[in-house]
C-alpha cells in the first residue's frame, strides 16, 4: 500500500480513514473513500492501467475544475500540497496518477433501492437528470482546454484500425456492422452545439442524488472525451429500461422508456440547445451507445487476458448486425 501512503501524504489525508472501494467488473481505478470525523469526505482516485497519459488525466481534471468554477453541479478537484490536479509517482515502473475529489452530496439511487425521495415524483427525478445534463454540456460549450492538454475525439479510439485488432475476426459480421456505423458518424454535423466533451458515462451509477432537495451532483469524468452531445442523451434513453422491466409488453415497455426521457429533454432544453438535425437520429446514437458498450467488453476482456463470453454482447450485437432500432426495444413483432 506504498502508492496510498504516498497519496495520503500529498493531499493532506493523514488524519483521514482512508478505505477501499470494493472494485466493479471493468473498473480502471483503485477507489478509496477518505472521511474525518463525519465531516469531510474526499474521493482518491489511484490510476495505473497503462493506457493513458499525465496529460489525459490534467486534460480531465482541468475540464471538471472549469465546470465546478462555473457552478455546474459536478464534484470539484481538489489540488494537492503541490497545487496539482494530478500527481504522478513513476519509480521507473508504469507511472501511476493520482487526483482527489470532493465527495458528491447526497447517494446513489441503487443504494436507496432505486426508490426516490419522499414526497416527489419521478417526473421530478427525470426533469433534473436531464436538466444537469444540459448545465455540463452549455459549459462544455465555452470550454478552452490547455492546448498540450486535450482529450481523445471520437474517432481517435473508435476507429476500424483499433476495433479490427480488438475484436476477432471470428466476429467478422459484428466487425463489418461496427465499420458501417462509423462511416455514418463521420458524416454528421461537429458544429459547436452538436459536439463537444462529453461525460460519455453518464448515468445513475455516475451521480449522487440529495435525497432532500432532488439535486444531482455528478462525477467520475473518467472516461470523458470529444464527441456528440447526444451520445450522452441516447445514454440516458437505454439506460431508462430500468424502470421498465416490471412491465412484459414490448410497446408499454418502449412508451415508458420515451416518455423518461421526453421529461429528461424538457429538463435539458431549459439549459442548452439540441439541434433538431440531430435529436431527429436518436437510434442512430443509441448505435453508437451500443458500440461503445461493446467495445468496453472486449477492453475488459483484454484487460483481464480472458475471452469474450458472447452473451455479454449478444443482444447490442444483433441489433447492430440486423439493423433493429432502439436497441431492440422497437421490434415489428412488437
């Protein structure tokens, strides 16, 4: 535990009980929760996985420092004794980064047993989801990165020449469905209110709700990079067949899952702008979430030096490879 003792020291924790996060599958990150007295609480994050660099992680704290500044409802970072955002400790191994952010006010709706708060709708949760998500992205709008400090763009990682070397061949139809797709994306608009930096892992798993108020304080940029704005929506769109699965037919299914995210559009449109050229391709983003969804478990499986199980994919690659819309969830035969 030499590197947490280390971390420890440059941000000032020593009179904290610092304890691990228990890893989740795919995870790329050493967690731990760091408390005083039940009055201040930090995350430390530990990073060692090789495939990044100083400047990626100074391109993501610099990126959630600017949103913070400008009173979007993010968990702030915090700098070191250093004044740095990122700390890094190369003992002339792989170098390891380190960074410390605020705690974020309030708790996962998983650990409330997806039951929101008392007294409100969920027509309320759904509103501020959406309506956070449009502060982050209008600020994204007006972010500036340091020019050596800027993170990937879309096609930098989802690209034919790494996804070819990825994904076996023995998956070719799934390949050739994938390449397709790009080739779609490449041709839509990157105008400034249609792409940006994005959070690209937003979701409830992601953001603390204050079971008081309703507001949403999100973190974990970690994964943050260039792309669509809409890629976060269409995020919000799949993940909403959580409150669906109590309900067996398909159309019921499908109407539940558009009318959370018509009330998430109402929320972010009182933030920001959606191009109409683009909320028109909602199930063509809903593609490119399924592809990133795919993509991390071939990267975890990777990571792991395992093989793939196919049913973790099976269904987003079918409907890739078919051309089923809506992840499936519009089917004629329903």
């Amino acid at each position: 535990m030499k590197k947490l003792e280390q971390a420890i020291k440059l941000f000032s924790l020593e009179d904290f009980d610092c304890h691990k996060v228990e890893d989740h599958e795919g995870g790329r990150n050493k967690i731990f929760i760091c408390s005083k007295g039940g009055e201040k609480k930090f995350v430390l994050r530990i990073s060692a996985t090789g495939d990044r660099t100083e400047n990626d992680y100074l391109a993501e704290t610099e990126f959630v420092r600017f949103l913070a500044k400008n009173e979007a409802p993010v968990a702030d970072v915090i700098p070191s004794v250093n004044g740095k955002l990122v700390e890094v400790l190369d003992d002339g191994a792989a170098p390891v980064f380190l960074s410390l952010f605020e705690y974020a006010k309030g708790m996962l709706l998983a650990d409330n047993g997806y039951r929101y708060r008392d007294g409100a709708t969920l027509e309320e949760y759904f509103f501020n989801t959406g309506k956070t998500l449009g502060k982050i992205h209008a600020l994204s709008k007006n972010f500036e990165p340091v020019a050596a400090h800027h993170r990937q763009d879309y096609f930098d990682k989802y690209n034919m020449e790494y996804l070819g070397r990825l994904i076996p061949d023995k998956y070719s139809e799934l390949k050739s469905a994938i390449a397709a797709r790009l080739e779609t994306f490449r041709v839509l608009p990157t105008d400034a209110q249609s792409y940006g930096l994005v959070h690209f892992d937003f979701s409830d798993g992601n953001y603390h709700i204050d079971m008081t108020t309703g507001n949403i304080t999100v973190f974990d940029f970690d994964n943050c990079l260039y792309c669509w704005y809409m890629f976060d929506l269409a995020n919000l769109w799949l993940h909403n067949e959580g409150w669906t699965r109590q309900e067996t037919d398909p159309k019921k299914r499908f109407a539940i899952m558009q009318k959370c995210f018509d009330l998430q559009l109402q929320g972010y449109k009182t933030e920001t702008e959606l191009p109409d050229e683009l909320q028109e391709k909602l199930p063509l983003f809903i593609d490119m979430v399924l592809i990133e969804n795919i993509v991390d478990e071939f990267e975890c499986a990777a990571r792991e030096g395992q093989e793939l199980d196919y049913e973790d994919i099976e269904d987003a690659a079918e409907c890739l490879i078919n051309g089923i819309p809506y992840a499936g969830f519009r089917k004629e035969e329903a």
